[in-house]
C-alpha cells in the first residue's frame, strides 16, 4: 500500500485517542477475514461512505455486502471529526461550478447537499441513533472587519439561488445571542444542518449494518486489488474475497495502489481538534459565548467550533503538515494558541484532549463519485474536502446505487476524477499553499 504520510497515520493497532472515543463505553472488534470468500459487492472502508453504501445495499437491494476495514469502523475520520452535519464537500467556488457547469448544474448540487444533511437525519431517526445532536444551522463568522460586507452578499445570493434561510448578525447582535466571544466583525447564519456526537453515529450505523445483514471484518486490510476473470480479487492479510463489484470508500486513508487508478487523485491534509473541561455557566457568561450553534470563521486556514451539549468546547484547526513523531506536539501547541488567540476569556481553560486526522482533498476540488477509470466494476466514493458527515454519508448510498446501475448522481459528480498535476509533489504544494493562506488569512485572533 503506498501512501502519502508518516506511517503513524495508519497505525490501526491502537485507537487513537479522542474525546469520542472517551466517550462510547464499547467499541465492538468486528472479526478479521479469514479464508476465501465471496461476495457480489465489496466496500473497503467502514466510515460513513462505506457503511452508507453497505446500508443502501442490504436494505434497497437486498444483497449481502462484506465490508472490509483496516481497522475498525469509526477508527478513520468518521470516528475524529468535529460532528459538524453541514452543506459542503466542494472546494470549487460557486461561481465557477456555474461558469463551468451552469446554474441548473449548481442548483443540483445544492440539492444533492441539502439532501445528504436528510440523510444523516434519517439515519439517526430511522436507526434509533443517539448521538447528542444540537445546532439549528451553522454560523459562518467574519474574521475581517471587511467581512460582515461580504457575508451580506453571500447571504442574498444564498436567498435567491438556492432558497437557503440566512440571517446576518452584526458583532452587538451576536453578542447578543451569546455568540460575542472572540475577536469576529459580524457573522452569517445558515439554516441547514445541525452537529453530532461522530463517533456515536459511526458505532449506530455499523450496529444498523450489521442487523441488516451485512459482514463486518475489521483488521482487514486490502493491500491488492487483482483481476480474476471476470471478477475481482481482494487480498487481506487473513484471506482473499472475491468479487463482482467493488466500492472504496478510504477517503483521507487511501492508498496510491488500491485501486492503482487512485495514483495522485486525493491529497489527504490533516485537520485536529481541542477539546475543553466542562466550563462553569460563570466562564460562559464572561467569555461571552454561551449559544449551543455550530460555528466556523471565515479563514481560508478555517477554524471551527462548538459549545457542546456537555459543557465543553470543541475547537477545530486546519494547518498541520506531518503526521511524524513530534509532529502531534507541534501541532497541538499551535492549535491551542489559536484557541487562546480568538477565546482569550478561555485562556486560563485546560483542554485535556487533542487529536488529528485525515481528510482528502481532490484534483477536481469536488467529491470524486464515479467508476475508477481502466477497472470496471471499481467504483470511486471520497473526496469531501472536510466535510463528509453528511456528504460521505449520502455518497455512500449513491455510490452503491452506481454499483447496481442506477445513477443518482448530479451531473456535477460524473466526471472522470482529475489528478493532481506534479503527483510526487502534492504535500510540497500543500506547505506552499497553507503559507500563502496563512498570509491571506492574517494573523489570527486580530
Ligand atoms: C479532525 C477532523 C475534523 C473533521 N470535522 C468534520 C466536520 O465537522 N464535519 C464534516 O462534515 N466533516 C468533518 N471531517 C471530515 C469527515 O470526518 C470525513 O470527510 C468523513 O468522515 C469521511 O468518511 P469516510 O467514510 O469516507 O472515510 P473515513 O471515515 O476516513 O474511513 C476510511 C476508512 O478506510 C479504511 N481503510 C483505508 N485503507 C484501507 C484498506 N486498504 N483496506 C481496508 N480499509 C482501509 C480506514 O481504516 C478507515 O476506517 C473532519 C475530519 C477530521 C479528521
């Protein structure tokens, strides 16, 4: 398997530590693939793309998946992440999906964001999933004095081309609401998604696949994907499964090699996140942030974050270069420098837990959901750009759709997935472009 960072990235001997994982009292060890096995659709990858599609293909099409994990399911970015069930997934600017695609192309896609936000909420209806939910909306906070002008346009472009609910709060008003802490100009909300607890979601939704029939082999990584006649043959450690379809679902953990059409389509990037001890209603009060809305700022380096149903806060940063050793220790002090820089009422606030992971940006900059070229039967689902609760969710089922040909995409999602020019050169060209973001961004907590 050839893969892009530091070996301590996909070291699935151990859980990483999180809060999440704090916070569920059992993680089930799903058994390893032994022996030789058959199976008319194989997913590799038990987050919520692979767990999606293993859903939609028991319950809609009544096959019996088996779902293979190097680890187990949750261990990838479904398990780390900052719960945030959102629109987005896309990295290319609006104006040039429609310069490129046309509005109709546009809307479409909206719809298909808005749709993948009806997805999570199903599911957790539908599966009897209790993950902690809260948030009417996000909150999209100016970072710039500048910046409350922009998200007015914003907010009437969002009106009028996709129908979306906004509201724009200047900085009195968001103190207000108890939105005021920190050092923003003005701020925007959106009326669309909602957060959760990912790790209880992941965990419902493999319980959920599991009663629906579907095997589970966690410690089972596929390190080839080989030709056998007119079927595939998937190699583990423990045994091989052979098959008719196959649909990977690895996102920010992929391989170059599995599937070799995968070579210099993805860029994983990190993302990690703080979390704090429960604050006392007194320090919510004087920090000035007592809402329970999801939120992130305007920053291309983004940060995100939310007051918990618990009591703590969670804060997200984007930024960190290498998964090496000593890398976590770096990146962990910088993250809570921003943390002290924009909540500086909180700086005196421990924050007991810090952890990272793997996100995948593409050469397209838009979710890659499409049949591998030159591997028929191999079909692609990853490439949220960050943001894949709820989109990796919705293009899990849609991708298994694909595998039993019916096409649910919009057309937006139909290409051939674009690699990225100069391969070799991908995190080179990551460091360049996070300086050149960080000087664009100015410093932060300005
Ligand atoms: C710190 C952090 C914060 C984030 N915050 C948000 C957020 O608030 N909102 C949001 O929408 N998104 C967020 N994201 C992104 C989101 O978590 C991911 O987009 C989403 O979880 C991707 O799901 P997935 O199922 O496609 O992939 P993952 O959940 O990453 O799962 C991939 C799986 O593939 C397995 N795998 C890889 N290679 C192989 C192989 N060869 N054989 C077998 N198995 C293999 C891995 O073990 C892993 O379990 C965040 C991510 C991180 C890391």
């Amino acid at each position: 398997m050839k893969r892009l960072y530091e070996p301590e990235a996909y070291d699935t001997s151990y859980w990483p530590e999180s809060f999440w994982r704090a916070s569920v009292e059992e993680v089930p060890e799903h058994p390893a693939l032994e022996g030789d096995r058959e199976a008319e659709v194989a997913i590799i990858g038990a987050g919520y793309t692979g767990l999606g599609a293993a859903l939609e293909l028991a319950e809609r099409y009544g096959t019996e998946p088996v779902l293979l994990d190097a680890a187990q399911p949750g261990w990838g970015a479904s398990g780390r992440n900052g719960g945030f069930a959102c629109i987005g997934g896309s990295k290319l600017p609006d104006a040039t999906v429609i310069e490129r695609h046309g509005l109709d192309a546009a809307q479409e896609f909206h719809r298909f964001q808005r749709a993948a936000i009806d997805t999570v909420a199903d599911n957790l209806d539908r599966y009897g999933i209790e993950a902690d939910t809260h948030s009417e909306g996000e909150l999209c906070l100016a970072h710039r004095p500048g910046g409350l002008a922009e998200l007015r346009a914003e907010a009437e472009t969002a009106r009028r081309r996709y129908g979306l609910a906004t509201e724009v709060l200047s900085r009195p008003e968001l103190a207000e609401r108890g939105m005021g802490a920190g050092t923003f100009h003005g701020g925007l909300i959106t009326r669309a998604g909602f957060a959760l607890n990912p790790m209880k979601y992941v965990l419902g939704l493999a319980r959920a696949a599991g009663a629906a029939g579907v095997a589970i082999h966690g410690q089972s990584p596929v390190t080839a994907i080989r030709r056998d006649g007119a079927r595939w043959r998937l190699e583990t450690p423990g045994g091989t499964l052979r098959t008719g379809r196959v649909i990977v679902a690895t996102n920010g953990y992929s391989s170059e090699d599995i599937p070799p059409a995968l070579a210099g389509v993805v860029l994983p990037a990190l993302s990690s996140i703080l979390v704090t001890r429960p604050l006392e209603p007194a320090e919510l009060q004087t920090a000035g942030w007592r809402s329970d809305m999801m939120a992130y700022d305007t920053r291309r380096l983004l940060h995100y974050f939310r007051l918990m149903p618990c009591g703590r806060f969670l804060f997200g940063t984007r930024g960190g270069l290498s998964a090496g050793p000593g890398a976590a220790r770096q990146v962990r002090a910088m993250a809570r420098r921003q943390f002290e820089a924009i909540f500086p009422g909180w700086a005196h606030v421990e924050t007991p837990w810090f952890w990272s992971g793997l996100v995948a940006l593409t050469g397209s900059l838009t979710p890659v959901l499409t049949a591998a070229p030159g591997t028929e039967g191999v079909i692609l689902a990853l490439g949220y750009h960050g943001n894949g609760v709820a989109t990796g969710s919705h293009a899990g089922r849609v991708a298994a759709a694909l595998a039993m040909g019916e096409d649910r995409r919009p057309a937006l999602l139909r290409a051939a997935p674009r690699r990225f020019p100069l391969p070799r050169l991908r995190r080179t060209a990551l460091r360049a472009a996070y300086a050149a973001y960080a000087l664009r961004d100015g410093p932060v907590g300005a």
